[in-house]
C-alpha cells in the first residue's frame, strides 16, 4: 500500500470508501496521506474526522532488538500471532508517502497474517483482510480527541456526554424515511445529529435513511433482541453524573481520613519510642558500678574523673572522631574503655550534650550497633545534659 503524493505528476495515492456495503460508486469517506504534517487522514465529505497522529519509534520489552514505526493513534503491542506493522516515510524532491510492511515471525506468525491488505469500509472503519479493525472512526463525533478523532463545529442542542448506541426496540413515535440512494448509513447518523429533533435513526434496507424524532420519544427495548436494530441517542444521566461526582467526594474524605491517622500513627508510634529512649537514658544515669566497672552497661561518670583519666582530653589518649565527637581510649581501674564525647551543632555553636563510656572488651565489631545510635540520637535530640560536676 503507498499513500502519498508525486509532486513532479502531481499525482495523489489515496482510497476511497464504497457508497455501500455491496455498492462500489465511491463513498463518503477517503484515507489519504498529509505531507505537511506527515500523518495519515480520514476525511468525511471533505472534513477532517480522524489522524493518524506522529510516527514514532517503537521498542517492544520483549524484543528490544525489533525495531519499529508506529502510528500513535493505530497502536498495537508487539503479538507475533497478529499482524505486526512496521510503516515508512518516503520523503524526498519527487514524491514524499507512507507505506508498511509487516515484521513476520516465521515460528509464530500464522500464514494468514503473513499477507496484509487494507480496507477503507463504508463506515469509515479501516479493516485488515482477516476484517480486524484497525481505525474506529465511529466514536468520532466532533467533540473528543480520543484516539486521533478531530474537533469540529457541533450543534448547540448536543454535548460529549451523548452517542448513539445500537440497540434493539422500537419507538412510540412517528418514523420519517428519507429515500435518497446516495444516503449512507453515516449520512444518516450525520443528519440525526445534527437534528436536534432525532432521538434515533436507522440506515434502509437497500438505500436511504429511518429518522425517528421527538424530544419526549419513549424507546421500548426489546429484552430478547428480536425487534429491529436501530441507533438509539442516548445520554448519560444526571443522577448519574451526581454519582459519580459523590463517588469522587466520598474517595476524597476517605484519602484525608486515611493521611490523618497515619499521621497520628505517626506521631503516637515516635512518642513511644522516644519514651524509651529517656527511659534507658535514665536508667543509665543513675546507674551505680558496684563491681569495679565490671558490669555490662555503659555508664556515666564525672567530668573529673574523665578529666583525670584523659589526661585533660589530650591528642596522646585520642583515638579519632566522627559525626557525633571525639573518642578517647583511657585506663580505670585497671580496665579499659572507651570514652564518647557528645556534641550538637546547633546554628549559633558547638553544643556538648555529655559522653558516653563504654568497656573495649564489650565492644562488638561493628562497634556503632543500632540500639547505641538510637540512644546517642536521643540524647541529641532532647538535650539531654549531665551536669559537669569539677
């Protein structure tokens, strides 16, 4: 398939839609190629009603060594059991066009779908030759952009909340027959929505078109599908659209409640914790070393006796630093311990909050473990002091 223009014959590739399904006089619609903007168009009696959109390049997950063009608006994943288009631009001083080829696995691809040819039905559908659909323009109707459909003019009587649908039935109201054989079945659609009287309409047997009007027409629905099959305009109601919008407000409170306990969760959950973190911060405070500084938790001593057994904090006793001070390494009682200093920063300085002493043969390798960090944050973060006594 080549759709395109020759600009030394000034020639134009395009195709045209039947009248009817089983009448080949030229229809309404024509798919033809727009060189200016390099996409593909379906024009309805010369409007526009449906783009193609951009070519882009497309890489499967699944095979990221296929490469492919595609279309925006005539979009399928990569199925090696369907048809796997791969389309072209040709542009050049001559001719600038669009044609396809088709990306066959020879594994899984069947031999029906290694063969494609177009469609332009008289619907306006566009079908492979095994009738898959391949561009819808029935849901175009002038006021969407869902896959590639075009704005137009519309009457001040309809709205995007309104279609047809085809249903089964009849309506208590009186029937027009327009006999015109040139009428297709989306001339007849084009005239009832356009009327704003046209509640319904049906394309005839042979030719033509059955409008059915009458704002107040009640349409009786056949259960089991034995009555005739009309295009029914229906909309969607405002209880509905109230529904949907308390749906939404009902969602909305539901989030809100949601965040708010999860916030007091929060919040209750790290007053727990913070409380045990000053309770073993007490605890340690007030602990008395009866064995000779033999026990197995850290303690805190007097600023004087650190003072004494670092030798007044001196680079001899000091083993290095990090993020929260100075350590030192000191002898007490013939033990050794290590000795933390802890500091803050605030804005304005340098704040020390206290230290932490600790025996080197309880010391495990990884020697900064978790419950010791979470002590040294909160005593950080509530400022808590041991007064230096000299």
């Amino acid at each position: 398939m080549k759709l395109g223009v020759n600009h030394r014959t000034r020639r134009n590739w395009s195709i045209t839609s039947w009248l009817s399904e089983n009448n080949p006089v030229a229809g309404d619609f024509m798919l033809e190629w727009d060189p200016s903007r390099h996409r593909l168009i379906i024009r309805r009696r010369g409007v526009v009603y449906w783009t193609s959109g951009d070519l882009k390049d497309y890489i499967d997950e699944d095979r990221p060594d296929l490469k492919l063009k595609k279309f925006e608006n005539i979009g399928y994943e990569y199925d090696p059991y369907n048809f796997i288009y791969n389309f072209v631009n040709v542009t050049n001083d001559d001719e600038d066009y669009m044609s396809y080829f088709l990306e066959i696995d020879q594994d899984r691809t069947p031999d029906l779908r290694k063969i494609s040819g177009w469609k332009l039905n008289y619907d306006g559908y566009i079908y492979d030759i095994d009738k898959r659909i391949i561009v819808d323009v029935k849901r175009c109707y002038g006021y969407n952009t869902d896959v590639g459909c075009e704005l137009w003019e519309q009457p001040k009587c309809r709205n995007h909340k309104e279609t047809f649908v085809l249903k089964s039935g009849h309506f208590r109201s009186y029937l027009i027959y327009d006999n015109i054989s040139s009428l297709t079945e989306s001339d007849c659609r084009g005239k009832c929505w356009n009327d704003c009287e046209c509640v319904g309409y049906k394309a005839g047997s042979k030719s033509g078109c059955l409008y059915w009007k009458g704002k107040d027409s009640q349409f009786v629905q056949s259960l089991d599908g034995s009555e005739i099959k009309l295009y029914v305009l229906v909309s969607e109601p405002a209880n509905k659209r109230k529904k949907k919008k308390k749906i939404w407000i009902v969602i909305a409170v539901v989030i809100t409640v949601v965040l708010l306990l999860s916030g007091c969760s929060w919040f209750i959950m790290r007053k727990i914790k913070q409380g045990k973190w000053k309770e073993e911060l007490d605890k340690l405070m007030t602990l008395e070393d009866n064995d000779g500084g033999n026990g197995h938790d850290l303690r805190l001593f007097t600023y004087s006796s650190i003072l004494a057994a670092t030798n007044s904090f001196s680079s001899e006793n000091k083993l290095g630093g990090g993020g929260f001070g100075p350590v030192y390494t000191v002898n007490l009682n013939g033990k050794a311990f290590f000795i933390l200093l802890l500091f803050s920063r605030t804005v304005f300085s340098m704040l020390n909050l206290g230290w932490l002493i600790y025996p080197q043969d309880q010391v495990p390798l990884t020697w900064m473990t978790q419950p010791l960090r979470d002590m040294i944050f909160a005593m950080q973060h509530h400022l808590i002091r041991h007064h230096l006594s000299i």
